[in-house]
C-alpha cells in the first residue's frame, strides 16, 4: 500500500529541500489550503506575517539579492496577488530568484465570475520566468519543484497559481524533490578572447575596469586586474561593496547616483572593460570613442550598451584571472595617478561637511554617526532617490560589509522589506535601513513587522518635505515644481506607536545620543532626522570644466553647491 500525504505538505516540503526557510504573506481564503501545509510544517519553514503583500515581495527580492539563495512569498487571490507585482518586477529586473505562490479560487469555480476570482496567468505572464496554474493535486509538488528550478536557472520570478481545494487532496508520497540534483557551474572564458581582451589593454592610455553584480566575491581579482594592470575601478550601485570604498584605485559609480571620480574617468577613458554587468545608462556617460571589452555569462548583453570590440563569454571573476595571468603587466602611469588624486579630492570634499551644525542639518553629520556605530559586517539596505545618492557616495564600506537596493526598477518602499529580509537571512549582523520621508512613508506599516519578530533594525529616515529626486528632475527641465512636496511627519513618534524605539532629530547635538541608543537597543528604532531640502551634488552635469563654461557659470555653480578645491580630471592629467 502505497503512503499518501497531503499535497500542500508534499509542496511546502519541495520548497524546504530547496533551502527555503522563511517565507513572506498575508492568508486569504483562496490559500487556507498552502497556511494549513505550512502551519504543519513551522518547525522546518517560517511564516513571515507582513502587513502589505508588497512587503513581502520586496523582502523576498532583498533575501535573493543579499544571500543568493530563492526568495518566497505569496498572496491570496485577486488583490492579495496583485499587490504583489510591484516587488517581483524588482525581482525580475535586478535579476535575482523568486518563487510567487498565488492562491486562486477552488478548481470547481473557476470560470465561474467567483467572489475574488482574477484570471492571474496573463496578469504575471510579463514578471515571470516560469508561470503556471497547478491543474491536479498530484502535480502540485511538481510543479513548484520546476518553478524553483526555472527561477534559478534564469535569475527571476518563478509564479505558481493554486486552486484552493488541490492542496487539501491526499495524493501519493512518492515525489521525489531534484534540489540534490541542482548545480551551478562557472563558465569558462574562451582563451582567444582572453587573447584578444589583452592587446587592446596593451595599446590603451587610459583603461578602466567597470564592474557589476557578476563580480561578486570577486574581490581579490578585481584587485589584482587594477593593479596589475594599472586600472582605476568604477561600479554598478548594486555593486557597492564589492570593493571597498578606501580602495585608492576605486572612483565610485557612474550617472546620476554616481561619484564625480567615476563619472569624469568613463567619459575621458579610452577603453572600458566591462565586466558582469548591464548598466543600462553608459550610452550617457561612456565615452563613445572608446574601445570596449564586454565579459558576461549571458551572450545577450554583447553590444547592448555599447559599441563592443571583444566579447568574452564566461564568469567574470575567471575572466579577471586569466588576463592577469596570461596579461604583460602595465606600469603606473599619469592616468592611474590623476585618477587616485581625484578619487582623494572627492573623498576630502565629502568629509568637509561631516561636523556641519547647520539646521536643519546636512546628510554628511548623519551618515559620519551611521560609518561610527556601524559594525564590521553591517548590511546596508537603502530606498531610492537622494537617499541612494547619499549613500553610496558617504557609505564607506569595508568589503566585509553588505549593500542592496531597488536597482533597475528603482521603486520607493524597497528599505524597510529589505531591512525585514536581512535580519532574517543574517540574525547576528547589523541590519540599517536608509529612507526618504517619502519611501518611508509607503512602508512605515511594517515597522510592526519588525517588532512582531523582534528584528533589531536601525531604520533612519531623512524627512526633507519632498520627493527631492523628482524636484531635481523638474528643475532640470524648468517646469513648474508641482506634486513633489510633501506634508511632514514626525517619524519617530510613528516609530513608537508602531512598538519601536523612535527618534526625531532636529539638531546635531542630538545625534550621537540617539544613534549610541540605536546602536545598543535590542529592539527596532525609527530616527528621523530632518534635513535641509538641498539637491546633492549633481556630478551628471558638473559645471567645473573651465574649457567648457565661463568664470563666471562656474562660480555660480561652486557657489551653489559649496564646492571646494575639487579640480576636474583634465586639469589633474595635465599636471601631471
């Protein structure tokens, strides 16, 4: 006689042989059947109750980014599903997996225009790698096993529909999960490419390495690229941490979320090796004479940036390798040395203004008091618009350390559901969460959340009373500022009725109080900081280069922005 077992607890145990161990939602009747499999199952797989389903799939984008193990959620049907969308397209288009179970009405009334019913296939069809209805309770383990599968082999959103009444149905136990199976393997470059890669770093004046998320844990070959071959290093956002910000080789990032080192190199540069990423703003902020070495696992992206001359197909950390070992070794030069005094420049100009008592304050006061409290192996989760910009320019990352963000989808909300997936991927880290008053306020409901599960959080919000990115954006078009301010709030007493300890910061002395509480509480703490509504530097359209504006336009400009003894990098070429 053959044993049977329920085939919701068949599904939830398929997920657990995949290393899935939390997962993100709100119950609904059309999934009473999946909370029923997991209620039996809590001791191998924890049910993680947010307050918004977006939450949940942005936590479960976060948990992928940050451990690079499958994320999980789900959602109830109609608009327990549909609120999930937002966080799974930030799955999709940073390119990490996520498994989405959605509930659906009983199989016996679908078609049937039932109280909640949404035709949900097409609906995910767009976000998804993998997209399928479960049509008997027997395939219903099979079929998230080869959506776990998918999500992994295509880094994206796997989404399961289930029908309520298959996961109550006794079905046989005989299904075996293929996790054991699952491997990843390196891709290895091409030795004539590797060749080819080289004789354009041999004739180059001005080489850089660009890198993204494929050279994560690459470390130790970045380095050894950049100074075998005399290379300054710039970045993708999602990049950060990767190399450590001290490294004098590393200028920073390039665009608008971007460092004026970073930006200045990529534009002046005569060959760029291009390595593990897409960034998709570099027919911007590339130099389009230049030569261009493209190394990725994903021949689609040859030639989608920029014009390629050599395209490498393989891991990027390999490909880093292999040149330094089969490369001739190029000497230091004005290039490498213009580069670091500007990279130092940079670094000297950003901490000019860390002990500013000005009111309301300055970003620099708060961010000195994150670098000061923040432990070896922090993770730092940031939302989008000024506060991205902040933060990777006065985040001083010691390679240890970890970062994310919404990075191509770039939706306001992603801090504190990232924050949530940090702690608990890494419970003994450090966890901070960097937000503007606007994002903050998209999410502030799940401050609960952290409490509920005890999360000691840092969750510092900068209230400046704007959509400060967008009003930079409608300044640059000279339109009328309309619909980006906004009305303020005290966030740290929202934080306290919420169950945290909350903060509110209107002057400096204040902050090394509230961040030395922070730093020592066992609970969530909320600290907001007002800060002056002040544009960051905008290194996108710097107005400094005395060969393109007058005296006069770049006085204004210095004025404006307080900028000081920051030469631009020509003039440092040229005195070298």
């Amino acid at each position: 006689m053959v044993n049977t077992i329920n085939a919701g607890t068949a599904m939830v145990k398929v997920m657990e042989s995949w290393g899935i161990d939390h997962i993100y939602g709100i119950p609904g009747g059309s999934f009473n059947s999946t909370m029923d499999a997991l209620y039996k199952e809590k001791d191998r797989i924890n049910y993680i109750q947010v307050r918004h389903e977006e939450v949940g799939a942005l936590a479960a984008a976060a948990d992928a980014k940050l451990t690079g193990k499958i994320g999980a959620v789900f959602g109830s049907a109609g608009p327990g599903a549909s609120h999930l969308i937002n966080g799974l397209y930030d799955a999709q288009m940073d390119h990490v997996p996520v498994l989405a179970l959605l509930g659906q009405v009983a199989s016996s009334a679908m078609n049937y225009n039932s109280f909640q019913e949404l035709n949900e296939n097409p609906m995910f069809a767009d976000v998804s790698v993998y997209n399928r209805t479960v049509m008997t309770p027997e395939s219903l383990p099979h079929v998230v096993d080869e959506a776990i599968k998918a999500a992994y082999k295509y880094n994206g959103v796997a989404v399961v529909t289930i029908p309520v009444d298959l996961g109550s149905v006794e079905i046989p136990d005989t299904y075996i999960s293929t996790a054991p199976n699952h491997k990843t393997n390196v891709l290895l470059p091409n030795s004539q490419d590797i060749d080819e890669a080289l004789a354009l770093i041999e004739k180059a004046e001005k080489p850089i390495l660009y890198i993204g998320q494929g050279t994560r844990g690459g470390w130790s070959e970045i380095k050894a690229f950049s100074e075998y071959f005399s290379t300054p290093v710039a970045a993708a956002v999602l990049a950060k941490g990767i190399v450590p910000d001290s490294y004098e080789n590393f200028l920073g990032f390039a665009a608008r979320v971007a460092t004026k080192p970073a930006n200045e190199a990529l534009a002046e540069t005569d060959l760029i090796i291009f390595v593990g990423s897409d960034f998709p703003f570099a027919a911007y902020f590339f130099n389009p004479e230049a030569a261009f070495i493209q190394v990725d696992i994903d021949a689609a992206k040859f030639g989608r940036r920029h014009k390629t001359d050599v395209s490498i197909l393989g891991d990027g950390k390999t490909a880093l390798k292999m040149m330094v070992e089969q490369g001739t070794q190029r000497p230091a030069d004005k290039w490498l040395r213009a580069n670091q005094k500007n990279k130092k420049n940079w670094n000297n100009w950003l901490r000019s203004f860390d002990d500013k008592e000005e009111a309301p304050l300055r970003p620099e006061p708060v961010f000195k008091e994150i670098r000061r409290i923040a432990e070896e192996e922090a993770i730092f989760v940031t939302d989008v618009g000024n506060t991205t910009i902040h933060a990777i320019r006065l985040l001083d990352m010691n390679g240890k350390q970890k970062f994310t963000t919404s990075g191509w989808f770039a939706t306001m909300g992603n801090g504190i559901p990232g924050g949530i997936a940090a702690k608990l991927s890494y419970p003994e880290r450090q966890v901070f969460t960097l937000s503007g008053d606007g994002a903050f306020a998209m999410v502030m409901q799940d401050i609960i959340t952290q409490v509920k599960y005890e999360l000691p959080i840092i969750n510092i919000v900068f209230s400046n009373d704007s959509f400060g990115f967008i009003e930079a954006e409608q300044e640059d078009t000279e339109q009328k500022k309309f619909g980006v301010f906004l009305e303020g709030a005290d966030f740290g007493k929202v934080g306290e009725a919420l169950g945290a300890d909350g903060f509110t910061i209107t002057k400096y002395e204040q902050l090394a109080p509230a961040f030395e509480a922070a730093k020592n509480s066992k609970r969530p703490v909320v600290i907001d900081v007002k800060i002056k509504n002040a544009r960051p530097l905008p290194v996108e359209e710097l107005v400094l280069d005395p060969e393109k504006f007058s005296t006069e336009e770049i006085e204004a400009f210095k004025k404006k922005y307080d900028v000081h003894d920051m030469p631009v990098l020509k003039e440092l070429l040229k005195n070298e």
